[in-house]
C-alpha cells in the first residue's frame, strides 16, 4: 500500500507523495491505507521534524474514488473511515504542510484542510464538489472550511459547488502562500524549514492551543498559561533566549521531548 504513497526525506523534512496519476491521485482505498501507514511511519521517526503532503503529476487530489462512492452504503457514512485518517493528520504531533498543484477536489481539498498550512500554485483548483453527487463533504469539509474561511465562505462554496482558483484561494485564507507551479515545492519546503528553526515544544504547544476552535476567551487564556509555564521551565526557552541576547541564530536541534 505504501507504494502509493511514496516517501522521501531531506533534513529533517519528510515528503508523502500521493501517486496515483492516472486518477488524478484520487483516494481510493490503497491511498488511503497507505497514507496511514505513511503517517505512523513518520510519526514514529525522530529525524523527522515536518511533514509535507503533494501529489504525483498535474494534480494535488483530485477527491475520493467515484467507483468506490457509487456503492457506498450508510454504514460505510457511519463509520467516517476518510473522516478519522484526516482527523489523524489534523491532530499529527509534527507539523504538516500541504504543497497544492492542480486538483484538490473533495477529499483532496478536506486533506489539505486537515493540514496546518497550505501551500498553493497558480494552477491550482479548490472545490468541494459532494453536493452535485447527491452527499456531502463527510471528511471534515464542512467544519474545516468554516474555520478556515467563515461559514458564509464556506456555506457558498460547499452547497454552490463551486470551485476557486489559486488566487480566489489565497484571497478567502484558504491558503497562505500563492507560487508559480514550478516553485511549489521550493516554497513548501522553506516553510517546512522555517518551522523547523523555530523550538518544537513551542510549535507543539501552540499547534495543540490552535486546533482547539473557538473557545471562550478564560479558557483559551488558561490553555496560553499552561503551556508557557511547560515553556519556562524547557531547554529551549533557554537556547532562545540565549541565542537572542548573544546575537546568535537558536539551534533546537537537540531538544528532543517525549512524544507522549
């Protein structure tokens, strides 16, 4: 299964390439196999700091396998299988970014929204398209994109159908970088390192408080206090602080925290 989701590694980055080309990388049920078993790959490795999600070819995803939909029954909406492996991705302890060329169509697009920031070329096109097949984005979609872009944003998208472009994208939040194709996977990789300059516990931190939605402003203040008293007492507040009254560049490299 994994061969459909291929793997590569540099510093520290690790690359999930979704390739099934001739379907436009469409999700059927060996992607979506083999991009768990990308995912607790990755999770498990500790030279991996950032994960980054593309697809093969001209298309990012272009959906979920319309063969597979056609015969899905109710228990198959029940169980919400694409549901949980993006919430998976949502709730990764790694920071991911999805690098978004060409189709990213229902549960490509709900892949993307299940990762923290979205990289996007001039070619791409977003859309949830469900409604026009009689279902609806049952992949997070629905409470993703609001978040994202605001229910009437989202509203019009998801019961319209229709579909936006790279810059449309960039305009409503739904990505937060817009590149020329060929500089896509540049560009998502300088995020990739960025994040990795900054301190992992901090990322961690402040990627648990992020994900949490709305919350009423004495909560969101006393998840902000908890995590910065776990802050003050680590050794990377120390380095960077240090790095910063000595005039140096921080180096977290070797702070390593426990996972669980």
């Amino acid at each position: 299964m994994t061969d459909i989701v291929k793997r590569t590694d540099d510093n520290g980055i690790a690359t999930l390439t979704i390739s099934r080309p001739k379907a436009r990388n469409a999700m059927n049920a060996e992607a979506r196999v083999g991009l768990r078993q990308r995912l607790e790959e990755v999770r498990d490795d500790d030279s991996v700091d950032v994960v980054i999600i593309t697809g093969d070819g001209d298309s990012f995803v272009a959906g979920a396998d319309i063969n597979e939909l056609a015969v899905r029954k109710a228990g198959a909406g029940l169980d919400g299988e694409m549901q949980k492996l993006f919430d998976v991705l949502s709730n990764f302890d790694k920071p991911t970014v999805a690098a978004v060329g060409g189709y990213a169509l229902g549960g490509g697009l709900e892949l993307a929204l299940a990762c923290d920031i979205r990289v996007g070329s001039t070619n791409a096109l977003f859309g949830l398209p469900e409604t026009g097949l009689g279902i609806i984005p049952g992949a997070g979609g629905t409470h993703r994109l609001a978040r994202i872009v605001g229910t009437g944003m989202a509203t019009d998208i998801i019961i319209t159908g229709r579909k936006l472009s790279g810059e449309e994208a960039l305009n409503t939040g739904l990505i937060t970088y817009l590149v020329e194709p060929d500089e896509l996977a540049a560009t998502a990789t300088k995020v990739a390192q960025r994040i990795q300059r900054k301190g992992p516990l901090a990322v961690r931190l402040a990627r648990e408080i992020l994900s949490k939605g709305p919350l009423d402003h004495a909560t969101a203040m006393s998840f902000e206090r908890v995590a910065q008293a776990l802050l003050y007492s680590s050794p990377e507040r120390d380095e960077g602080t240090s790095a910063f009254l000595n005039k140096r560049h921080a180096d977290f490299s070797e702070v390593r925290y426990d996972r669980n």
